[in-house]
C-alpha cells in the first residue's frame, strides 16, 4: 500500500510538472506549421519544378545553337617513284588541320504545337499550385484536429484534477468522523479507493495529453520531445455561416473540384497538339564553318596549307501527309478523354455536394449538441452543489455524494468534447467550400 502511494505521489508530481506558462496559440501553431510541416515542405519542391518547366526555357519557342571544333595531327612516310625511275621518298611528313563551327536551328512552324504545349504547361503549373494548396488545406485540418484535441484533454485533465481534489476532501472528511465515532471504518475505505481511482484518472488523462501533444508536434514539423505548452481553450464559432452561400463557394473554390477543371483544360491542349500531326512543320538552321590545312613537308601538288570558311543557311519544309492513321486515333482518343474528364467533373459537383450537406448537418447538430451539454454542466453542477450542502449536514451518503460528483464530472467531459466536435465541423466545413485559408 505504501508502495502504491509512493507511485501516487511520484506520478502527480510528473503531472504537476506539466503544468506551463507558455502558451502556443492558434496562430503561432499555424505558423509553425506551414514553416515545417513536412508535407508542405515536399509541395513547395513539387511547385518549383513545377514552375521550371512552365518557363521558356522548356517550352520549344527559343532556337537551339551549337558549337563543335576538332583538330587533327598526322606525320607520314611515304615513297614514290615516277615514269623516269627517279625516286622520292619523305620521312615523317607533318600533316595538321584545324576545324570549327556554330550553328543555329529554329522551328518557324510546327502546327501551333510549340504553342499549345507552353499553354500545357502552364495549365499544369497552375495546377500543381492547387495541389499544393490542397496539401496546405489537409495540413491545416490536421493541425487544427491535433491542436483542440490537445485543448479537450487539458480541460479534461483540469476537470480530473478538480475531481480528485473533491475525493481527497470527502476522504479528510470521512477520517475526521470516524476520529469522531460519526461514521464507519467502511466509509473511509470507500473514499480512499475513489482517492486512488481518480488519482490513475488523473495519470491517464496525463498520459493521453502527453501524446496528443507529440501527435500535434508532428503535424507541426517540430521536435516531438517539446511537451512542456499549453494551448488556448477558447473557441469562437463562425455563427453567419449559411447553407446555400457554402455550397456556392464550394463550386468556385473546392480544390478538387478546380483540379479536376485544370486537368480538362490540360486535355484540351493535348487535343490541339494532337491536331498538329496534320500540319506543315517549317524550320531554318544558319551554320558558319572554318576549316584549315597545314602540310610541313609538302609533295606533288599538295598545298603547303589551305583553309576554307563559309557560311551556310536553309529553310525546310516537312509535311507528313499520311502516317497511317496514328494522329486521327490520337485526336479520336483525346476526344474521349475530353468527354470522360466533363463526366467525372460532374461527379465531383454532385460528390461534394452531398459533401456539403452531410458536413452542415453534422455542424448543425454539433452546435445543437453543445448548447444541450452547456445546459447540463450548469444543472450538474447546481445538482452537486446541493449534495454537497447536504452531504456536509448528513442527510445523503457518500454513494449519492460521488454519484453527484461522477455526473458533474461526466457533463463537463462532454461539454469539453461537444466544444471541440462543433470547431472541427465547422472547419471541415470551411474546407469543403474552399475558404479555410481565408
């Protein structure tokens, strides 16, 4: 028994520790958050490749230059006889010559294929910022779920706390009557065991707001070791929240739902460079060269060194007239593609839709629900008030005194809970229509 209030004790002294003056509040976690969360962090990556290949530079409308230069080096022994029988032979006959270009190759016309695929590109950009966006939208409802859930179980730490502080002044009670011959032995057993109940309620509740705090860390991108904040407990609701101005929003700012149009403008463009198959390609290329020749031993009629420069330009034209119905099948299919991605955009209007409503409802009787569970905590407690008093005079016992505690206990749990449920609704709702960031 000794042992089991040594472990009480060393328990609620870690507990106690627990107890801060640093307040993280909403909007320091948001801006951790977004700073550190790893998500993000991997999204903003995703944007900036995303935006290297949206730039000119990867779009076909730039020429492409080159340059290239070689040099060669030779020595030969040769040995020729002429009609007279004279013979002339050479040893080691030096032979260099030097080389060098630069050339440019533009396309003029490709069928607006060039064209299109920039405007792909570009498509595919904005459409990864909504993404990212996206991904910055799930961040925050997780951030804004670990953050109450870490504000519910410190009211409902408080509240434990606050009950077993009730038990350890029923058990004072109860010894100093059995002291007096007022009571049994039996009712100061009966209040050291609810000592010691809410004394492990206490630890647990400890315990699950320790990882509730590492959970919301996570989220954060921070060390999961810093425990030792606390979190605002107030909560603000958006009370002007309509259903009909939620689902107009939801339809001009739902990520997905402008996801899924960015996809059918990127089809579009594929469409139209589809098309360019049937089309006339027309290129022009500029090339300077430079070539020289030295011979240091030179015979017969080779040149002692020759060298040769020039310019060279063209224009070409390339129509591929019939490539055997690939380019028609490429169109045909991109078509269907078209088709497929406006069939799929109207199940995402009618999926959120419903999205929208179940979320109203559910926020609408969340709302509900916390102002019946605000009712209950007042009448519990005036319920508890009143046992107390009479408890105090001795006309109810310790079961109907702890039954009272029990169920003011109970309702602010649920109070607490209800609290928490209705903000989180109302974000997900937010989150549905597209403004949370707002």
């Amino acid at each position: 028994m000794k042992m089991k209030h040594t472990i009480l004790l060393v328990g609620i002294f870690f507990v106690n520790m627990l107890q801060s003056q640093n307040i993280l509040t909403q909007e320091e976690a948001i801006k951790i958050t977004l700073e550190n969360n790893y998500d993000i962090l991997v999204s903003k990556n995703d944007l900036d490749v995303a935006k290297n290949n949206a730039s000119i530079y990867n779009s076909g409308y730039l020429p492409s230059a080159s340059v290239s230069s070689g040099a060669n080096y030779s020595t030969t022994n040769s040995e020729n006889e002429a009609q007279d029988g004279v013979v002339t032979s050479i040893d080691n006959a030096v032979s260099k010559s030097y080389n060098a270009s630069v050339g440019i190759n533009y396309t003029i016309f490709d069928g607006f294929n060039r064209k299109n695929t920039y405007k792909k590109l570009q498509e595919a950009y904005g459409l990864t910022e909504l993404q990212a966006r996206q991904i910055i939208e799930n961040a925050m409802i997780q951030l804004y779920a670990n953050y109450f859930e870490v504000a519910r179980l410190t009211e409902n730490n408080n509240n434990q706390k606050q009950s077993l502080d009730i038990s350890k002044q029923r058990l004072q009670r109860a010894n100093y009557s059995f002291e007096y011959g007022q009571n049994t032995k039996l009712d100061v057993l009966n209040a050291e065991v609810d000592v010691n109940n809410d004394s492990i309620n206490v630890l647990n509740s400890s315990r699950l707001l320790v990882n509730a705090k590492r959970d919301l860390n996570v989220t954060m991108g921070r060390d999961v070791s810093t425990i030792f904040f606390d979190v605002e407990t107030e909560i603000d609701y958006k009370l002007d929240l309509t259903l009909d101005q939620l689902l107009k929003d939801s339809e001009k700012n739902n990520a997905s739902i402008l996801q899924t149009e960015k996809n059918i403008n990127i089809t579009n463009y594929n469409l139209a460079i589809d098309k360019s198959g049937w089309m006339p390609n027309v290129s022009a290329n500029a090339n300077y060269s430079w070539n020289k020749t030295i011979n240091d031993d030179p015979i017969g009629f080779s040149m002692a060194s020759q060298q040769n420069d020039g310019i060279n330009a063209g224009l070409s034209l390339g129509w591929n007239l019939f490539d055997g119905g690939k380019t028609k099948t490429r169109v045909q299919n991109s078509k269907i593609q078209i088709e497929t991605q406006e069939i799929f955009k109207q199940q995402q209007l009618q999926l959120l839709k419903r999205d929208v409503n179940n979320a109203w409802e559910t926020y609408q009787n969340a709302l509900f629900t916390l102002g019946v569970q605000e009712s209950n905590v007042l009448t519990n407690e005036r319920n508890f008030d009143r046992t107390k008093e009479q408890y105090k005079l001795g006309q109810v016992n310790s079961i109907d005194f702890r039954q009272a505690q029990i169920n003011l206990l109970n309702a602010n749990l649920s109070w607490s809970q209800s609290k928490y449920d209705a903000k989180n609704s109302e974000y997900q709702l937010l989150y549905l229509a597209g403004i949370l960031l707002n």
